[in-house]
C-alpha cells in the first residue's frame, strides 16, 4: 500500500512516521535537528528518509510558521534556521521525492477532522493549546488553505492594553491562552514570581489549592472569550482543542462550557460544540497524510 512520510518539524526535533491512507502510522519517529543549521537541517531529512524500509511515495511536512506557498518561504519564529529558505524545493532535489508542505497547526486541524469528525461535521474550529496558541478552520469539509497560511488565530488580541506579543501587538492569544498565559493568571493571583509550570498548577489544583484552581476557572473564561469570537465568525458545529494544555482539560472545563455559552452569539446558541481532540502529537501527520492522499 502506498505510504507518506510525514514529517512534524518543531523548534529543535522532527517527528516522523509513514503514513497509509488508512491513517496507519509505521516508522514513528523523533530526531534531532543536527547542529542547529538549515544544512543540519537537510540532513537530518535525509537520514529519516535514508532509513526508512521502504521509499515514500511522497512527503508531507507540517511546518511551525507561517507557509508561502507561492513562493516556498516560511516564517518560523521559532526555528529561525527556516527562514527565508525554501524547503519543499529543497528535500524534493535532495531526495527526490514529491514534497506537500503546509503549517503544523493547519495540519493537525485536518487531521483531527479527516481521522474523527469528517462523517458528521461540516464546519469545525482547531485550536492547539501549548507553547503557543494556533490552529486551523474546516469550512464546508475542506481546510481552509491560500497562498500563505492562513489562520494564525494566536494573534487575535483579547485586550488592547494586555501583554506584548512576539508579532508586535498587545493582548494576543499566544501571549493569554498558551502555557505562559496559564501561569500568569497564577503570578497575578498570587503575586508571586516564582516559576511554575501547567503540571505543577494541575497537580496543586488536585490537592485544593485555592489560587490554583482559580487560575484554571480563569483561564477556562479567557479560552472560552476565544472560542466565543471564533463562533461568531464561523458558527462551526464544533471548536477542538489540542496540545498539551488540552491535557488538564479536567481542571477548566466546566468554566469554559458555562462562560461560553454565556458568551454565545445569541442565534448561535446549541449549535456549536465544545471538544478536547482525540489524536493528540499524532493529529499533525495524520493531517499531512490526509491531504496528501486528498481525504
Ligand atoms: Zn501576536
């Protein structure tokens, strides 16, 4: 049966695996990206490829940035390495092999979709939760893709006046619904400045602490503020939400649910879901194979 090699590239490591149409994945792997250069880079592409047992018959690549198709450039604010460079028609002279590239948070809403909603769903919202905020929109059962990734719903700025962002402006997503949005809420609340991570918050959270489980009910609203402003846009049957903030669900879901149907456009009200994904680190290749084999 043929097979794609997916190819899910983060800031320092590339996971990979072979993908059937059928969403089996064979070969999953995770290498490090060799000497922090694009040459490393190329190489480090060409030993995934190199060893695998059988050739692909074609590759797709999630990238962490936003995708020129047109032009074959990238912006990757986190793998500074990819800038300015053109990778999909580089890896194709270097193996030979067809390359399908498209932004990660792109392809793990359509993996999400294609390996669990597309019998249902029509309309649906990805949001991935960690280290960032993105995500990717299926409208009428197809991702919603153009010359350049298209999207980038991290900076949607919930506050004029809040945090800088990375991109320049005050109040984005990425700055108030990622990992380092969480555990703000908690400084605020507490006042102190010691670090804290999600798994730390959660596990006090599980032991009653006051602050902590406040963080995550705030937190919940600050999503559920998100969520609300995507549902008036879109009116999706369902918004999803992965990553490994998705994880701690547990501790923010009911004053997600109930702040945002409060927050609801009105017509809208019992129409659009609220769902943790199902396919967790996998959802990016799943989705690089479904468009590859045009799922
Ligand atoms: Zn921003």
């Amino acid at each position: 049966m043929e097979k794609v090699l997916c190819l899910d590239i983060g800031g320092s490591s590339i996971k990979s695996g072979l993908v059937d149409i059928n969403g089996n994945i064979l070969q999953e792997n995770k290498n490090i990206i060799k000497n922090e250069s694009y040459n490393g880079f190329l190489e480090t592409v060409e030993e995934i490829v190199n060893n695998l047992d059988e050739k692909p018959a074609g590759i797709a690549a999630a990238l962490p940035g936003g995708y020129d198709i047109k032009e074959d450039t990238i912006f990757a604010p986190n793998l500074q390495i990819l800038n300015g460079r053109h990778i999909k028609t580089d890896i194709e002279k270097m193996c030979g092999i067809k390359v399908l590239a498209e932004n990660d948070a792109n392809l793990a809403a359509y993996g999400e979709y294609v390996f669990g909603d597309k019998k249902s769903v029509q309309n649906m919202v990805f949001c991935t939760l960690g280290t960032g905020f993105g995500g990717g929109l299926i409208l009428n059962g197809k991702l919603l893709q153009s010359n350049i990734t298209l999207f980038e719903v991290g900076h949607l700025s919930i506050n004029i006046q809040g945090r800088k962002c990375g991109c320049g402006r005050n109040g984005c997503l990425d700055e108030y619904c990622s990992t380092s949005g969480l555990t703000e809420i908690y400084k605020e609340i507490t006042g102190s400045n010691s670090n804290i991570n999600p798994y730390i918050l959660s596990e006090k959270a599980k032991n009653n602490d006051n602050a902590a489980i406040k963080t995550f009910e705030e937190y919940g609203k600050l999503l559920a503020f998100a969520f609300a402003n995507l549902a008036a846009l879109f009116c999706p049957e369902k918004i999803k939400f992965g990553g490994g903030l998705s994880e701690l669900s547990y501790y923010y879901m009911a004053s997600l649910i109930s702040e945002f149907e409060s927050l609801l456009f009105p017509a809208y009200k019992g129409r659009v879901k609220i769902e943790r994904a199902v396919l967790k680190n996998q959802a990016g290749m799943l989705g690089g194979a479904a468009l590859y084999f045009g799922l």
